[in-house]
C-alpha cells in the first residue's frame, strides 16, 4: 500500500473550521475505490495544525487520487486557506492493513 501522513499549517482563522473546509475533498477521497482510509486528527501542540494520515491500496490507486477530479479542485480550494505548503512522507509499505502494537498488547 502507499502510506501518507501529511500535516496542514491552517491558518488561526480557519482552524476551527478546517473540518468543514476540507470535507468536500474528505468524502470524495474516502469514496475512492482504492483508498484504504483518509483521517484527519488535529495536533495536541499546535491548535492549527491538522495532520492527514491516508493509504491507498497500491501505486495504480495513489496515482488515480492524484489525477482525480476531486484532488484537482482541492488543489485550488485549500491553499488560500493554509499558512505554509503542507508537509508530507509517503512510503510504499509491504501490508494492506494497521498492524498490531505488540509492545501495548491489550488481553
């Protein structure tokens, strides 16, 4: 699968609505025939930050989100919303699914 995890420097007078903002592009993303998840949680250190962790089944499904019409429009919509280019690491990872934490082990 292609792992991502991106973070979004929003800027304060958006940070609250953020959620909204990028709902559109949120749903049509997660209605992908190959993404695997896309979450957005909001850092505990800085109020204006949001990180994307998002997967996608393979490089075929990656590539289909990157040429979609929804990644396009998100490309014009979100900036003017953002205070800095977002952040991102994307890896090609050997699995299809979140492994278990084996050191947290809950019985």
């Amino acid at each position: 699968m292609i792992f991502i995890t991106a973070k979004f420097a929003v800027r304060p007078e958006h940070a609250e609505a953020w959620p909204e903002i990028s709902r559109p592009f949120t749903e049509a993303t997660r209605a992908e025939q190959g993404c695997l998840w896309f979450d957005w949680s909001r850092s505990l250190d800085d109020p204006n930050e949001y990180v994307l962790v998002e997967a996608f089944r393979d490089g075929d499904a990656g590539a289909a989100h990157v040429g979609s019409a929804h990644f396009r429009a998100a490309q014009d919509e979100l900036p003017p919303y953002l205070a800095a280019t977002p952040r991102i690491v994307s890896q090609s990872v050997d699995q299809d699914d979140w492994s278990e934490l084996g050191e947290m082990q809950v019985d």
